[in-house]
C-alpha cells in the first residue's frame, strides 16, 4: 500500500444552506493507493453529504463547530491521528461544548475495513459507538494484516462489554452494508481519494477542508478562527 501526505487546507462555501459548494483547493490530499474511482457527472452536495450515514454525535449536539471525520480503521495516517491528536482536540473543544464529532466511513484499503466499520456501527446499536471506535484503533497492527479479522472483531466487542449475541446477529446480517456504502459514496461526491480527511462546518455554515493528519495546530487555528468570526 503506497501513501502519501498532502498538507493542503482549503476553505469551501456552502451556498444557502448546504445546497451546493465549491472546494477552492488544488493541493494533493493523502493518497491511497488503490484510489477508487469517483462517480462520473455532476454531483449535488447537500447537508446530508456531510451529516448522514455517519456515527452518532460525540460531544453537544447544540455545539456551533461541526467536526466530520471520513476515516478507514485500517488507515495508518488515521491511527496517528487518533493516537497524537485526537485526545488533545477533543479535550479543549469537544468536552468544553465548542464542537461535535461525527465519524464517516470510507473503506478503501481492503475487506478487513469494511468488517472494522459494521463492527462499530453493530455496536452504536448498544449505545458503545465510540468506545469501540476506540477499541480498533488502540488495536492496530497495520493493513491487511488481520487484526480486525472477525474473530478479533468479537473478542473486541466482549472487551467493550457488548452482548454478544445481538453483535453477531448483526454482523452476519450485515446489517449496515448499506450505511457504509452510502458514506463512501459521500466521500466520493466530496472528490475525497484518500483517509483520513476533514470538513470543519462553522456557525455561519462555512466549511474548512482538511486533507490528511495534521497536528493538533492546525486544528486548532481553524476552530478559534471560527468561534472568533
């Protein structure tokens, strides 16, 4: 699997409310390769673009920032975000009410991914979303390697104290094959080649793109910037 970093940060405006948008950006993001191939046509960006087929809300829902994560569990560059930045940024902006998460899927590295996102949507079905979300990150071993293989996957779901019968009932019904297909397509309809990537939504509905794990800094410029204005 050959990546690559792109630290380009650019701003897009929703026009109206989420009707349609521009990305004013000409820089790589990450790259992942294979990329999957984006639809062809016009495509229409709405607030379901950004807010569907997601996780549930981390933090308060009245938050005025909208943080939106399009990531892949078996992601190397989302693992270093999780482990050196997350906790920091939700710290000073999610716990103190100034922004709400949602997680998105896009599962572009192998099957491995897709397996690791129904896991944690079977387990938002008993109220544990985002500690299993956790769980798989703190158990990265690499791509393709098979740390989320289904019997890890389970042994994850005893570890987060999940009934175990009502999780794998889910899993073999593949219940959200289609909410993660969906999110990929989102990802897809926003021109995203590659994980993880970004959209900081502000109070006044702009929307701040960022390609690939930046540092906490970054992050952080962008949500004074937009508290500020």
């Amino acid at each position: 699997m050959s990546l690559a970093i792109g630290a380009g940060v650019a701003s897009v405006v929703i026009i109206g409310v989420f009707f349609s948008f521009g990305i004013l950006n000409n820089e790589p993001e990450l790259a992942v390769k294979p990329t999957p191939s984006t639809q062809p046509g016009p495509v229409q960006v709405t607030a379901d673009t950004f807010m569907e087929n997601g996780s549930p809300v981390l933090g308060d829902p009245n938050a005025p920032i909208t943080l939106i994560e399009f990531g892949d569990y078996q992601c190397y560059f989302c693992n270093q975000f999780f482990h050196k930045t997350e906790d920091e940024l939700f710290k000073n902006y999610v716990e103190t009410g100034k922004v709400k998460v949602i997680f998105k899927d896009f599962t572009i590295i192998g099957a491995d991914s897709i397996s690791a996102a129904h896991a944690a949507h079977c387990a938002d079905d008993q109220g544990f979303f985002w500690e299993y979300h956790d769980t798989l990150y703190n158990n990265w071993t690499g791509e393709n390697n098979g740390w989320a293989s289904s019997k890890n996957l389970l042994q994850f779901a005893r570890d987060v104290g999940l009934n175990i019968d009502e999780f794998s009932k889910c899993m073999t019904d593949s219940k959200y094959s289609t909410k993660i297909a969906n999110s990929n397509k989102d990802a897809k309809d926003l021109g995203l080649t590659g994980t993880p990537a970004f959209f900081v939504i502000s109070p006044d509905n702009k929307v701040t793109k960022i390609g690939g794990a930046q540092p906490y800094d970054v992050f952080e410029r962008i949500f004074n910037s937009a508290l500020e204005n």
